[in-house]
C-alpha cells in the first residue's frame, strides 16, 4: 500500500453533542480527572484526589458536577471533541473515487501521530475501554459511539458507491463486521499502544488497514 504525497481535505466531526468549550479551570480539572480515571478505573477513580489535584473546594466542584458520572461523561464528551478536532476525519462522501483506500491510509497515517502527542484526550482511549463502565451506563459513551458509527457507515457506503467495496454483502451486515473488527482493533491498539515505539506503531496501523481493506475489498 502507498501513502498519498497530497494532503487528504478533511472536515467531518463526530457527532458528539457537548457543552461551550470549558475555561482553562475546567480544563484543567478535567484532564486530571481523566488521567485519575484511566489508571483507577470508574470505581475506584477517586473525586477528592481530583479535587486536591486542582485545588478546588468541594463546593466549587460539586457545583459543576453532582455526581461522578456526570464528571466521568463530561470528560468523554470533551475528550472525544478534542480529539475528534485534531484528527479532522474525512468528510466519507469525498473519499469515493480510485483513492479510496490511499485516502484512509493517509488518514490512519494522520490519526497515528496524532495519538502519540501528549495531549489530555489521549487518555479516551483507556476510558472507553474500562471494565466497570460501558455505553449502556455512560450517555456520552453512547454518542461516541454512535457518531463513530454513523461515521463509518458513511464511508463504507462511499466505498460500495465507487467499487472500492465489496458490495454482495448486505450493506448493514457489512457496517457491523467493519464496526467489531475496528473495535477489537482498537481495544488491542489502546493496551499494547505504551510498549511500541513509534516506527512500531505505524507499523501496527498499517497492518491493521491492510487486514480491513482484506475483508471489504471486492
């Protein structure tokens, strides 16, 4: 497979509905309380460590939020926004056409090295995959989830519109075989992402492509 020498336009978000862009103060507490949930998990993740953390009363915080699911949905609400900005995923009606496949690679090329910044949403990852929390808990996982997708749906169907998928599966069987290979993907990528080297990672990335492009290429 070969990497585009031309940028990919990009302009889609994902439809995650969140509240206005948080102040630095909050901003602050949430990345903290992001990192305090990735390494104790939902449970055991500790508000009044997150709280001394930041420096706040216990007022002050309780007035933001009036529970630890509420804090624990803001944070993945913010972080897939952030996250969602710095990928810039592409608008899936754009990839149709003979670059389909070099498109998403430039794109997983993008999303790699966006990863390995050491920005506070790279903890999304961890938090989505938590054993004692799940999308039938959290509502902001569940619009992470749904806008991921919708997301890929749209471009599977761009895919099928130009003959770089297959078509003689039916289309919404198709999205649910894509949607858990990306996912067991994802789940390894997120608990093996901290012992590769980079050079590895974009190995790994590549690799993982080329498997889906296996399964959806006519």
């Amino acid at each position: 497979m070969h990497t585009m020498d031309h940028p990919v336009q990009c302009r889609y978000d994902v439809t995650v509905t969140t509240p206005t862009a948080p102040s630095p103060r909050e901003h602050e507490l949430l990345a903290t309380a992001a990192r305090e949930f990735a390494t104790a998990g939902f449970e055991h993740a500790s508000l009044n460590a997150v709280i001394r953390a930041c420096g706040m009363s216990k007022s002050s915080f309780y007035h933001r939020f009036d529970s630890k699911q509420a804090l624990f949905d803001r944070v993945v609400d913010e972080a897939a926004a952030a996250l969602a900005h710095e990928l810039a995923a592409p608008d899936p009606a754009a990839l149709a056409g003979p670059d389909f496949w070099p498109r998403l690679e430039a794109f997983v090329t993008h999303a790699v090295a966006a990863l390995a910044k050491p920005a506070w949403y790279a903890d999304l990852g961890k938090l989505f995959y938590l054993p004692d929390v799940s999308a039938e808990r959290s509502a902001a996982m569940r619009r992470l989830l749904a806008g991921v997708d919708g997301w890929v749906q749209a471009v599977l169907k761009a895919g099928r519109s130009c003959g770089a998928v297959r078509d003689d599966l039916p289309a919404s069987l198709q999205a649910e075989l894509a949607f858990a290979m990306l996912q067991a993907m994802d789940r390894w990528s997120v608990a093996h992402m901290d012992d590769m080297k980079p050079a590895q990672r974009r190995r790994m990335a590549s690799a993982q492509l080329d498997t889906l492009r296996r399964l959806l290429a006519p």
